[in-house]
C-alpha cells in the first residue's frame, strides 16, 4: 500500500524484453536501493526489486503489466516516479494507492494558470470513468491528485509547482501516456452496489 506521494524521480537504464512476449526486465537507477524482495512503486506500479548493484534495482514485468500501464513504453534514460509503501507509523499524506493501475491515459492538454498548471487526460479505457469525480482522489503516475473536472473521455487536475519540479510530470508532453489508478473507495462501493439486494 503507498500514498502517492513520490519520494523520488528514478532514471531507467534498460529495459530487456523477453522472448515471445514473456515480459520485460527493468533497471533502475535510484536516490535511495531496497533489499530484493521488496515493493516499490514504479509510476504507481508496484513491482518488487529482483536485484540489487550499486544504485541500481532490477525488476521483473510480466506480460499483464505491460498491457495495463506505460512501463513497457519506458526508454533508456527516462524519468520515472518512486515511491516505497506505507509503514505502520507512515503519515497518509495522500491517498491509499494500491500500485494496482487500472488503465492508461492520454495527456491531451497542460495549460500554465498563475503558479499552476492544468493539465488533461483522456482515458484509454473509458469504463473506468465511473469511478472519477469531482474532489475525488486519483493516482496519476502514481502521484496522488485531486480531480478538478471530469468530461466524457477523462478528467482534470491541478499541478503545484512542487509537485511538477518533484516528480516526472514536468518532461511529460502532449500525448504522452500516464499510469491511472482510480480511487478503491469508489471500485469497492461500484462493485457492492452491483450486488445489492434490490
């Protein structure tokens, strides 16, 4: 379990596909090395450290995360948002985040307002839109947000100059694609309504 509140910005030095579509290995160079065997949160996904060299952890994708997020996407060089989960004396800054992405989205558009900026989202997998709403939280790349608006394709949000120097967003660009994962609040809530007596 994570926040969303990123510790660091990580840079990728490889990523290894395996044969046939059997997933990918990823190695990272990071500010701070965990023990193989434990979680980190890759962009929001939590993937566990394989092995460990220098500054350097390794992790093994299978097929499934790379279908589902924008790891399989990452190039030599890239930046990319780390966090380590929760322990039971952790303050809960932002949000639960499971690292359990739900889909991708499309950024489409960032606006500078003041010392802000706004940007937009579109989502790849429309079905997911049920559970985003105003105020609501939202794991973007694993950063915890709030939701500004959310329209028939996707949503809003609001960057603090900290948050944009802190973590990737600021190398993101029209088009690119994030990682989502929606509030488990509101899937948990959407999937017992769906089973309700009536």
């Amino acid at each position: 379990m994570f926040t969303g509140l990123v510790e660091a910005v990580g840079k990728v030095i490889t990523v290894e596909p395996h044969e046939a579509g059997a997933g990918a290995r990823l190695t990272l160079e990071a500010p701070f090395v965990e023990p193989v065997g434990a979680s980190v949160a890759i962009n929001g996904v939590c993937l566990t450290v394989q092995s460990v060299h220098d500054h350097q952890m390794q992790f093994e994708m299978v097929a499934e995360t790379l279908r589902r997020t924008n790891l399989g996407m990452l190039q030599p060089g890239d930046l990319v948002n780390l966090e380590r989960p929760l322990t039971p004396t952790s303050r809960l800054g932002g949000h639960f985040v499971q690292g359990h992405v739900d889909t991708t989205a499309e950024l489409t558009a960032l606006q500078q307002e003041g010392n802000g900026r706004i940007l937009w989202f579109r989502l790849d997998d429309r079905q997911y839109l049920r559970y985003i709403v105003p105020k609501g939280s939202i794991a973007v790349d694993g950063i915890s947000l709030t939701v500004v608006e959310v329209n028939a394709e996707g949503f809003s949000v609001w960057i603090i100059p900290h948050t944009w120097q802190a973590t990737n967003l600021h190398t993101r660009q029209i088009g690119d694609k994030v990682n989502i994962e929606t509030d488990i609040l509101a899937r948990y809530v959407a999937r017992l309504m769906e089973f309700r007596e009536v």
